[in-house]
C-alpha cells in the first residue's frame, strides 16, 4: 500500500506528546504500561475491520489487560499483517490529550450509526484519507452512513472527552516493520473516569482523601485566590452576577475537583486543576471563569461506578 512520510512524522510527534501526557496524567483513565507490550493480530474476512487484536506481557495494575480488544485501522496506507504468527512490540497510548482528530475518533466510537466498516471509514476519512483511494482498495464507494458519521464528528466532536461507561480510543504504535512500513491501530477500552459532586464533600467530610482537610486554606491550593476561606467554606461559596461572584462560582466546583483527582478515576489531574484554575482567575474574565467553572462541574457530575 502506499505510504505517507508526512503523516508518519506527524504521528510520532503526537506519540511523543501522548507519552509525556501518560506520565503527566497518570492518574487519569487509561492508565497504561510505559513499556511495550506484545500484540497478535486476527481478522475476518481477510482484510476488512475491525479486528481482534489480542494483548500479552502486559503488566498487572494497568487499566489494560492480557486478551483481545476491537481494534481499528488508524493508518490507511501502511501494512500490517492478519497472520497470527506474527506478533509486534507495541507501545499503549492514550489518545485524551492528543487534540485532533483524536477527540473526534473518540467522539464517533461513541456515535456510531453504521455498520463496522462503516465506522472505519469514517475513522479514515477523519484522517484525511481521499476517498478514491477507499474504493480503490476496497471496490466501493464510501457510504452513506459512513459519510454521515464522519460529517457528524468532524463538526461536533472537537474536544470532546469521554466520560464514565463510554468508549476511549488507545493509539496501538507498532514498533518494528514487517513487509514494509507497519501501521498503528486503534483499540477501543470502556472509560471509568469518576467525579463526585461540591455537594457530596460538603456532606462526607469522613472521605476527604489525605492531605485536605475541611480546614485547609484556599489559597494555599489555588494561589490566585487571596480570601480567607477554607476548603469546606468554598464548597458552601454562593456565587453572583460579579466577577468575585464567577471566581466563587468556579472555587465551588474547583475544590470538589481537587478532591476528586486525589480519590477517583478523574479527568484531570491534581496539577492540571490547580493550573486551570489559577490561570481564569487571574484572567479576571467572567467569561473565562465560568467556562472553566462549567468544564469542571461536568466532571464533577459524571459520579462513581
């Protein structure tokens, strides 16, 4: 099949940015190995997707294990053998994080409308494969639903995350060729990330994960803020129609989220938080608060499995 350099390059800077965002991120859902793992590949027909790619040497405590997942095509115009004889090195990355189109690959394996390959080729289609060359290899045009779904991505899945009991796209890099330039595929795992509500802390102050306590200052975990308040105060914090009331507003949903990147399979990590929110309040923009203060409610929101 014909290969693309430039979208090969592009790809492993993208694996680049998704390890380091692994091990920033390490407490968020998919916790994956850093080191590689083995994986064997089947399919039927010959060919045609998705296939069965089966895992093993993959270490306990990862939220990947040893058997099969789906798998998808993510490089149309590399090679990558059925043969079950055959096994790569791989190395397990996290597409949240990576930008697009990842969000809208994980935005589609959770609208799918079609049949499989017609979400495989929407998938290709959102990595601007041209689709003469789909029906070329595979003698078709591409169809209706597969257009649909990828129009319906392409508009709408941009910085899309998922949330609990959805679908999360992994990037399966294979590191060594064989017959050639050798593809990466795309595996889909269940997501498990979890948040709790300001509601909930307030009422459970018994389950505050360690070192926070009720007593803990505000500012000593969000810096930009220069009040008095406690943790357990912030959580009580109102808001209003000013831009004192945003910031509390925003404080409200940020100390849940604290809490919960230090207990539960959250979105976000501890530093990210801090960082966001450090970052609107000294924007000293409404606007800017409370989309931040909205992004992080929603999380807060997704509750626990």
């Amino acid at each position: 099949m014909k290969t693309k350099k430039i979208a090969l390059a592009i790809l492993s800077v993208l694996m680049l940015f998704g390890l380091l965002m692994t091990t920033v991120n390490a407490t968020s859902f998919p916790n994956l190995p850093s080191e590689e793992v083995t994986m064997t590949l089947t399919g039927s027909p010959e060919g045609y997707w998705p296939g069965t790619a089966t895992l093993s040497s993959v270490p306990s405590g990862y939220d990947v294990q040893n058997g099969p997942y789906k798998a998808w095509c993510s490089q149309f115009y590399e090679y990558i053998s059925y043969a079950s004889i055959q096994s790569y090195q791989v190395t397990l990355v996290s597409s949240i994080g990576l930008g697009t189109p990842w969000d809208k690959i994980n935005y589609l394996l959770n609208h799918n409308t079609g049949q499989d390959m017609d979400l495989q080729v929407a998938i290709w289609l959102l990595f601007n494969v041209n689709p003469d060359d789909i029906k070329e290899e595979y003698g078709d045009q591409v169809s209706t639903d597969a257009q649909a779904m990828f129009n319906d991505a392409n508009s709408n899945g941009a910085g899309f995350v998922p949330s609990t009991g959805q679908l999360v796209a992994v990037n399966v890099v294979t590191e060594h060729s064989y017959q050639g330039d050798t593809q990466d595929l795309i595996i889909q795992l269940n997501c498990k990330f979890e948040g709790l509500t300001p509601g909930y802390w307030k009422n459970h102050q018994n389950k505050w994960p360690s070192p926070y306590t009720t007593e803990t200052s505000v500012n000593s975990e969000f810096t930009e803020y220069t009040g008095s308040a406690t943790l357990l105060q912030a959580l009580q914090f109102k808001g209003g129609s000013s831009i004192d009331g945003a910031k509390q507003i925003l404080l409200r949903a940020a100390v849940a989220a604290l809490l919960n990147s230090a207990s539960l399979e959250y979105p976000l990590t501890t530093d990210q938080i801090k960082n966001d929110v450090n970052a609107a309040l000294s924007s000293n923009s409404r606007g800017t608060i409370l989309t931040l203060a909205a992004e992080l409610d929603s999380y807060n929101n997704l509750g626990v499995s």
